[in-house]
C-alpha cells in the first residue's frame, strides 16, 4: 500500500541528505518521488518564504529521470546520486538567470556551468533551482534584494541573515537535501547559524569559483550547507579539488570527508580566543556558548586560550567589488538598490597602490595563520556574537544597517581573511527560543580534521 502524498512528503522532508540518499541507493525511495516532493514543498511554502528566485522543475524532474533509470540498472555514482540541491543565483546554471538578486542581472542567462555545477551533475545530482540572496551578496542580513528578502522558516519574524538568506531558508524548511553557496566574511556560517543549520566554509582555493559571479576574489569562498556535519561532508566530496582554469584554486590535497565525519574523531587539541571572539557577547549567547564548551572540553584532549591575527582593514574586499561592478555602473547605477550601489562605491578611491600593498599583506597574513595552530588542533569560538535580530528592526533603520551586520559578522570574516576552514554547527538555544551557533576552524588543508570534530560535537550535543 503506498503512504499517501502529503505524508509520505513530510516523511522524507524529515530525513538527512546521508538519509535519503541510502534509500535511494537501496531502491527504496525513487529519485523523482524525492524530486517531486522538494517541489511540492517549495510550491507551498516557498511564496511565504522567498527562498528560491528560479525554480528548475522541469530540468530537475529529467535529471531525476535519468537518475532513476541509471540507479535501476546499477549504475550508482555516489552518495548525491538523484538527490535534490540548490545554489546561490551567484552560480551560473547553464540555461538558467543568475541574477544575483539585483535588478542589473536580472535577465542574465549563462550559456555554461559553473564548476561547482558541472562536479554536482557528474556526481548525479538533482538541480531544484536558484536561492534569493543579499543583492550582490554585498551583505550580511539578507535584507537587500531585487526579490524581497529571504523569511527565516525556523525563526518566524527573525532575520535568515546574509548574504546566503534564500539558501539558508532553503535547506533550513526541507526544500531541498543542501546547498552551494558562497562565503566572503560570513555568508554561509552565519545564515547557517541564524536559521538552526550547519554550513561550511572550506579552505581558500579548496573548491574552484570559476562561474560563480564574485564579491571579492581574493576572499570569496564556495561551500555547502546542509542540515548536519555528514551532508556537509558528502557534498564537500563532490565539488572539492584544484580547476587549473580558475585562477583562485589551490592545489590542496582532497581528503576523504565522507570517512572523517563517520570515523571516530581523534582528541584534538582545541584553542579558545578569547580576545575579540568572546567579547561583547550578548549575554544569552555567552550562557548557551558556555555550556556548549563543556561539550567540546569532553572532546578535547586539551583546551586552552590561544590569539588569533584580526584584520579588520576592508581595501582588498572594497577595491575588488567595484572592480568587478565598474563595467555596469556607468549605465545601470540607477538599478543597483541605492544602499548597495553606496557599498560597491566605496572602492572608487582605493588606490593601485594601496590595493598591492594590501594584498601583499593579506597573503603575509595568511602565510603566519599556520602559528595559531603550534600549540591547538582547531579553534573554536561563537559564530555570532548576537542572536537573529527581527527583520523589520533592521528594515526600519536601514542607515544602522551595514553597522549591525559588521557586528554579526565579526567571529566569522577573520577566518575568511585568513583562509582557513571554518564551519557552524547548532549550540543550543537562547531562553527565548533563539539559535546559537558554534565555529569550529582549522589550519588550511585541513578541513576533514574540522569535519570530524564538528561531527564529534553534533553527535555530542
């Protein structure tokens, strides 16, 4: 007897990405009833939410079409065989608009794949469409976009934060198993942590930004988000690895990420920075942080206090934003939300000069990262200092705006500076039913080892 639609929807909404996909490796769950159940979930909720700006049915249902025939005759590929995904409409989706929710991209139709895209597809994976985001992802509240912004599904009336909102929401409300995103100060760990789900920023260079439209390359960052550390981990696994035709991809060693989160994790050595990350808490966020730390100290072989470099100088991430919008601001300025087009203008006055000079000193810095880690394994600190404003507050003010999102990004941009991994993993919440979040970071090369911990700490909690 087949469950009834509805349940059977709200069955599988329930289910982990590692979940569904050995279902559906066993036969047991069919590619396109998981295909058509995202779609049923977003052609419900997505109007109240605005998660999705484009949504792909038709182009997912043939994918999951050929997944299925594919799996029945035993040519599995791997663990997101058939399994429904999003990306940030920052990725180019061949076909597909990437408008990067700004009203200046809004009839951009790429006419090739993004690596990230090109790496999913080969690994089978089911394409359910294009996530709002912050304009240009030039944000981190998600407030700003061509769209409206993004509702946060766990948190009603709360911000998803940015500039991932649409993803965030996405994955947060079952609309699909992960998504790829992208990461400039905090734009993956903080919407993660503000709507109660895990994301993860790798290593700088780790995963190829080629045809993912940039903020800042010398900063940008693509990674997943997913409902725990494991899919995470198993998306990680796909789209990792050097592209020679980007320029911004490191030859980094691929680890197996998939066995480091199911493998027992080794007692690491794990430093607290004290200084900046624990400071100005609010106060309900330090309480729930704390004890989560009692977690990680069962965990560690040791913990101690340890100092993290904070560069707090933005000439890098300002100079290479408008070099990247000056072709379209002679003629489309007026289409860029003004407090947008405000932020790409405050690079005009960088100087050649003072941009060398910066990114010289950028990569000295992250050449020096390798020092916090001489006495300590991981770091680990709150993700955000604040817990999710409500979005009409911060719609309210909109002057105050970029200031509250610097301070919700504080605990987050370092690690984006510096280049290391760094992923958030749910803590707990406040007495007011808010989400904390923990960040767990690494030295470069090492994401499997955060990987493991993060999971360590997830299976603790």
């Amino acid at each position: 007897m087949r469950m009834p639609v509805e349940s059977k929807q709200s069955e599988l909404q329930l289910l982990s990405l590692a979940e569904v996909s050995e279902r559906v490796r066993a036969k047991r769950i069919s590619p396109i009833e998981l295909t058509q159940a995202c779609l049923a979930r977003i052609e419900a909720l997505n109007p109240e939410l605005n998660a999705f700006i484009t949504v792909t049915a038709e182009m997912a249902l043939g994918q999951a079409r050929v997944a299925e025939a594919e799996i029945q005759r035993g040519a599995w590929r791997g663990p997101l065989h058939g399994i429904p995904l999003a990306f940030k409409d920052l990725i180019d989706v061949a076909g597909v608009p990437t408008t990067a929710a700004s009203r200046v991209f809004e009839h951009r139709v790429p006419k090739e794949d993004a690596e990230v895209v090109r790496r999913l597809k080969a690994a089978g994976a089911v394409i359910v469409g294009k996530n709002n985001l912050h304009e240009c992802a030039y944000g981190g509240s998600g407030v700003i976009s061509r769209y409206g912004p993004a509702k946060n599904p766990r948190y009603p009336g709360r911000i998803t934060a940015g500039s991932s909102s649409g993803s965030a929401a996405a994955v947060a409300a079952g609309l699909c198993y992960g998504a790829i995103v992208t990461d400039t100060a905090g734009s993956i760990r903080l919407p993660a942590a503000f709507c109660g789900i895990v994301g993860f920023k790798p290593t700088y260079g780790l995963v190829s930004a080629r045809g993912v439209m940039p903020l800042s390359w010398s900063l940008d960052h693509i990674g997943p988000m997913a409902c725990s550390v494991t899919d995470a981990a198993l998306i990680l696994a796909a789209i990792a690895g050097y592209d020679p035709a980007d320029p911004t991809s490191r030859e980094i060693a691929v680890e197996d990420y998939a066995a480091a989160v199911r493998a027992p994790s080794p007692k690491l050595r794990a430093g607290l920075p004290r200084q900046l990350f624990y400071e100005d808490l609010d106060p309900e966020v330090a309480r729930v942080v704390e004890e989560a730390l009692r977690a990680v100290a069962g965990l560690a072989e040791e913990m101690r206090e340890v100092s993290v470099p904070v560069d707090n100088d933005r000439t890098v991430a300002k100079a290479e934003s408008y070099a990247y919008h000056v072709p379209y601001l002679s003629e489309h300025a007026d289409k860029y939300d003004p407090e947008t087009l405000r932020r790409i203008n405050t690079g005009a006055d960088v100087s050649v000069r003072g941009y060398v000079a910066k990114l010289h000193e950028l990569e000295l810095l992250r050449r020096s990262a390798a020092e916090i880690f001489k006495d300590v394994d991981v770091v680990v600190t709150p993700t955000a200092p604040v817990p999710p404003p409500l979005l009409a507050e911060l719609q309210a003010d909109v002057s105050r705006l970029r200031e509250r999102e610097l301070l919700m990004l504080r605990n987050t941009r370092p690690f984006n500076v510096l280049g290391l991994p760094a992923i958030s993993v749910p803590c707990g919440e406040t007495s007011a039913g808010l989400p904390v979040a923990l960040q767990i970071a690494g030295p470069a090369g090492k994401d499997a080892q955060v990987l493991a911990f993060a999971r360590a700490f997830e299976k603790a909690r």
